[in-house]
C-alpha cells in the first residue's frame, strides 16, 4: 500500500510519501509511533543514503587501484 501511495508522489523515490505510509502501517500493526518512526528512517538510511556512500569508496579504491 505504501508503495502506490510512493508511486504516485511527484517527489523523487517516494520520498515523505512512502515513509508516512510505512509508519501509518506499522502503527496499524500495533507498532508505537515512535518505534514505527525510527524503523522507517533506519530503513530509509540502510537501503537509501549507505549504498551510494559504500559505492563511492568503491569507486575511488578501483581508481586508485586503475581497474577503472
């Protein structure tokens, strides 16, 4: 549910959209809203904001290393 609610904002990736469906469904669940809260952003942060930073150390290592 959260997904087509995130597909149909303008913003990119769902973003706000897709994190209030996330904390709407987790507190349906019985979650705490704060315990829900902190969930979705840890999510946000493990599958959003840490790959990039991972791949550009990756990046710079194969640079320096002349695989790329």
């Amino acid at each position: 549910m959260a997904g087509l609610l995130a597909s149909a904002s303008p913003a990119g990736r769902g973003m706000g959209v897709a994190e209030a469906g996330l904390i709407l469904a987790l507190t349906a669940g019985g979650i705490t809203k704060n315990d829900a809260t902190a969930a979705v952003f840890v999510q946000r942060l493990c599958s959003a904001y840490l790959p990039p930073v991972a791949g550009w150390f990756t990046l710079m290592w194969m640079r320096r290393s002349e695989y790329l």
